[in-house]
C-alpha cells in the first residue's frame, strides 16, 4: 500500500478536528448560563461552607445507626444582598463522589445563609466522606 492513501484520511482528521474546536471557542457564557468558553462569572460571595447534623434513627432500615437530617449552609457574606434569592444544592457524598441525599433551596437569609433538610433520604452519617455545594443564579 501507498503512504498517499493513509495521507488523505489524516488530513480530513485534522481539519475536522480544527473546525470543531473554533465552533466550541465561539460559545459564550455569562452570568445566567455557562457553556463552552471562558468568561468572568460574577459570584454573590468568595466561600461557602455546609455543615450537617445527624441523629440516631429510631426506626425503618437504618435503625440504631446516625443518620443525617439537616444542616446549614454558610456563605461568607461578602455581598449578601447579591446572594439573596440565588438557588442552592447541597450533596452529600460517598467515597466514591455517588450523591447519598441532596438539601436544595433558595437563599432567603439576607445573610445568604440557609437551613438544610436531609430528612426525606436521612443517609446513614459515616457513609459521608465528602460534601458539593452550588449557588446559582
């Protein structure tokens, strides 16, 4: 066989491959919706911490074992006005980064803090080894 025939196919490749990339780099994002493409997103604050609270169940599957129930959420409260009405989620986490229960809600506080509520998956406490947090606008 001919190198010539093997040419042709890697060309078509490369220009293809070039071609997508320009059409990902002209996506844009703002602070309402992210894509393909960078840009300087606003926050409403620099950190945010969740903490969570467990108690011992009493009945049902889990019984005997700390389950997780509710918590807060802390944000820093650098500009709390500006977090104030954003939505948030809260996932608790398994060693292998799998959700065990998710808090959602909107921030209301005007301190940008809010009440997390795990009870409807009440995931067994030493199960959780990592928490996610997302504040959106």
């Amino acid at each position: 066989m001919s190198k010539k025939k093997y040419l042709l196919p890697i060309g078509v490749g490369v220009v293809v491959f070039g071609a997508v990339t320009a059409f990902a780099a002209s996506l844009t994002v703002n602070t309402k919706g992210l894509g393909a493409g960078n840009a300087t997103v606003g926050t409403c604050n620099s950190s945010a911490s969740a903490n969570y609270v467990s108690t011992l169940a009493t009945s049902g599957t889990n019984k005997g074992k700390y389950v997780v129930t509710g918590g807060t959420l802390t944000t820093d409260g650098v500009s709390p006005s500006a977090c104030k009405g954003m939505s948030y989620k809260v996932t608790l986490l398994d060693s292998s980064n799998v959700s065990l229960g998710e808090a959602t809600g909107t921030l209301a506080d005007p301190t940008g803090d809010a009440t997390l509520d795990f009870s409807s998956t009440s995931p067994v406490a030493s199960g959780v080894v990592g928490v996610a947090v997302v504040i959106a606008g």
